[in-house]
C-alpha cells in the first residue's frame, strides 16, 4: 500500500494543519510500503529525500496522524530513531505494532 508521510524540520505538523482533505501540509511524499516496515527502514527511505535527516546527530520522530472520533485529526508521537544510530531508540518497531491503520498519515519530525 503507499504511505503519505510529511516530515518537518524541528516538529511536528499541528493537528489543524491536517483539518481539511486536500489541504495537508505540501511537503508530503508517497511511498510503496508494508505494515512491518521498521521505523529503521523508515529512516533511512527519509534520508533519501530530507537533507536535514541526514546530519551525524538528527532524531527523527514518528508520529500517526488520523482521525478522532468526532472527525478531528489527531497528532500521536510514536517512536523515534538517530539518522545514525542503528540498534538505538525504536529502530526495531514496525508500523504494525505501533497500531498503524491502512489510511493514516505518518508524520516524521527532524530535530
């Protein structure tokens, strides 16, 4: 299935930005994944297109976005990883054991 994920230098997009279909933040990118993907392999897919991942000492930070049950779209931090740091944070985690569901969008924050 694709995974529509944005990332953002220094956090997280706010639960607002994701308010309207159609107007979610530009900086989405589109990937063909599965749910046991790693947030290892997850890192490294974001290194090839975000410059800023790819600094010695960048964290990177998963976060789900959906919505609530009132129709809300909700931010969840889910995990982190270091661009460098193999076997360090939740490198091991894969979408599927964090909860992710066909439709979700993954937000990734760069610091």
């Amino acid at each position: 299935w694709i995974l529509h994920f944005d990332f953002q230098v220094g956090g997280h997009h706010l639960n607002e930005e994701f308010s309207e279909r159609g107007k979610e933040p530009k900086d989405e990118v589109q990937i063909y994944t599965w749910k046991d993907a790693t947030l290892r392999e997850l890192t490294d897919l974001v290194k090839e297109v975000a410059l800023p991942a790819r600094k010695r000492n960048a964290r990177l930070s998963f976060a789900f976005v959906y919505p609530d049950k009132n129709g809300r779209f909700v931010v969840k931090q889910v995990g982190s990883t270091f661009s460098y740091g193999h076997g360090r944070g939740d490198d091991a985690k894969s979408l599927g054991d964090l909860g992710f569901q066909i439709g979700d969008y993954l937000s990734v924050s760069i610091m």
